[in-house]
C-alpha cells in the first residue's frame, strides 16, 4: 500500500530526502561557518575586494540554509540544528585557514563541489519521488552555484 504524506509524496521518499536534505543542511552550515571565518580574518592585498565578496556568500548560504530546513519541515521532518551533528555528517569540513585569501578561495571552491555533487544526487531522488519543491529547489541552487564557481575559479585564474 503506497501512504501518503500531507503534499502528496510517498512517506517512505519523503523520509530518505529529508535525511538527505539533513545531510545538505549540514554541509551547508559548516560552509557558510567557514566562510564566515574567511570574511572575519582575511588579510593582504585584496583584503577589501574579497571581505565584500565573503560577506555576499555568507548572506547567500544563510538564506539557503533556511530554505532547506523549511524544506525538511514541509516533507514532515525535524531538520537537524546543532553543529555536533554537523560536523559528524558534513562532508565539509571545519576550516582552520582562514586569513590566506587565496587557500580561502581554493576552499570555496571545494566547498561548491561538494555542495553541487549532493545537490544533483537530491535531484535523482527528488524527481524519483515526484517531489517537485526540492526539485526546483536544487535545480536553482546548482544554476546559481556553477556561475560561482566560475567566477571564483576566475579570480584564481583557472
């Protein structure tokens, strides 16, 4: 017998995508922290250019983070909060290089990789279960986030 939930999803789906939305959750907020620490302590020559550009990335992450858990809440699920099980889930990890503007973008970066790769793995089941709202939701997040990844990859020259 196929159960639905309050939108209309498979109860079983909605409770993989919330765990793996949990998980997104945690990665995202190990990012915007470290990225936080990037805008706090940065120094050099190009100190002024990239505080600003940290500051527009933090401001970014924070908003996606609370999508993502109202994501979590509206498929029926309690999204995760604490920063214990952040750090044991997130496959990003806490940043211990944060004055150096350039390891900082390199990070980024990587930080945007790993992101991306889970977020295309969230579409693969979100379009499974039928669940349009994550859908659009990742789709919009990779959009966004690969224009990113261009422009940081062009401050470094790459």
């Amino acid at each position: 017998m196929n159960i639905k939930n309050q939108i209309g999803l498979d109860n079983e789906k909605a409770k993989q995508l919330a765990g793996k939305l949990n998980e997104l959750l945690a990665n995202y907020s190990i990012f915007y922290q470290n990225t936080r620490g990037y805008h706090w302590n940065i120094k050099g020559e190009k100190f002024f250019e990239l505080h600003v550009k940290f500051e527009e990335l933090y401001n970014d992450l924070i908003l996606k983070i609370d999508e993502v858990a109202e994501r979590i809440l509206t498929l029926g699920y309690t999204p995760k909060h604490n920063y214990a099980d952040y750090r044991s889930i997130s496959k990003i990890k806490e940043s211990v290089e944060v004055k150096d503007g350039i390891k900082a973008i390199e990070n980024i970066l990587e930080s945007f990789k790993t992101i991306i790769i889970f977020q295309r793995e969230l579409l693969t089941l979100s379009s499974d279960a039928d669940d349009e709202g994550t859908n659009a939701l990742m789709s919009d997040y990779i959009r966004e986030q690969e224009k990113l990844v261009w422009m940081y990859s062009a401050f470094l020259n790459k």
